[in-house]
C-alpha cells in the first residue's frame, strides 16, 4: 500500500463527461463539431491528429470561462482547436495517467502550450490568456468509439497501480 497522498491522487470526487468532439481535417481548416467519433491508434478519424504523445488533444470546460475572463471575450471550443472538451474532472491532476474516454483509453502526456494562432482566433492578448489554460494533450493506448456525453474517468488498472 501507498502512502497517503498516493491514495488522495487516485480519487476524483466524480467521473468526467466528454462534452464537445471537435475535428480539423487539415491544419488550418475549420474545426467540425461531431456527436461520436472513432480514436484509432493515430488520434481521431478525419482529424489531421499528430501519431504518438500528441494524438489527441483535451481541456477542461472549465477552463473556457476562465480564458474569456483574461482575453475579455467569450471564447469557444471552436476557438481553441482541442479535439476533445471534458468537464468535471481535473485534468491536470490526471497527467501520466491513464483515462477511460468512451472505448478510448489514453494516456494524458502533457499541457498543451498555446500557438500563435489564439492572436489570430481571439485577439490580442489571446496567447497569454490560453497559457496555463490550453489544456492537454494525450497518446493513445486502446483505440475505440468516443461519444457525446461518455464518462471520463481513471482508468481501472491505473487506480489499482496507484493504490498497490
């Protein structure tokens, strides 16, 4: 057994939920809203997703509202390009973990650094909004089907491994 803030790592107060799919089919193109999408082991189906530790990119819902407060504007998920948008769980706090999304399970690698392109897409003082706040990127480790609504939680191996 692990000590005590192990045991406190491995508990969420609740599960996620996937609330928003978003994908670009090429770099720069508009990014679509879908219901339900296919995570193959190179990230989303019709996404021009980056194989490996960058396949897939997630933030909180939370954290929209809290880069509207900063850039002074309200922002979307559109805006920001992410491909998947959860609320109810703390992202951050799932870094190295593994997720239950759907079918999916990732692998939540690290923060996703703003772009220059949040100038272009929320103005000026876009990038410093989004810094902190640009959410995570993840690799994948089982392929599945990823819908509207699905639970995000940790992965069942994952909690076991942080309690032995």
């Amino acid at each position: 057994m692990k000590g005590q803030l192990a045991v406190m790592m491995s508990r969420h107060a609740q599960a996620g939920r996937l609330d928003w799919i978003g994908v670009r089919p090429e770099r720069r193109a508009e990014v679509q809203a879908v219901e339900r999408a296919e995570i193959a082991q190179s990230g989303l189906a019709d996404d021009h997703a980056h194989a490996g530790k960058r396949a897939v990119t997630l933030i909180q819902a939370e954290h929209l509202a809290v880069i509207a407060a900063l850039a002074g504007k309200d922002v979307t998920a559109f805006d920001l390009r992410r491909n998947l948008v959860v609320s109810g769980l703390n992202l951050a706090a799932l870094r190295k973990q593994r997720v239950q999304v759907g079918q999916a399970v990732l692998e939540i690698e690290g923060p996703c650094p703003p772009c220059s392109r949040m100038e272009e897409t929320i103005g000026i003082g876009g990038y410093n909004a989004v810094r902190g706040h640009g959410g995570w990127y993840a690799s994948i480790v089982t392929p599945g089907s990823v819908t509207i609504g699905d639970a995000v939680t940790l992965d069942a191996r994952e909690t076991a491994d942080h309690l032995q």
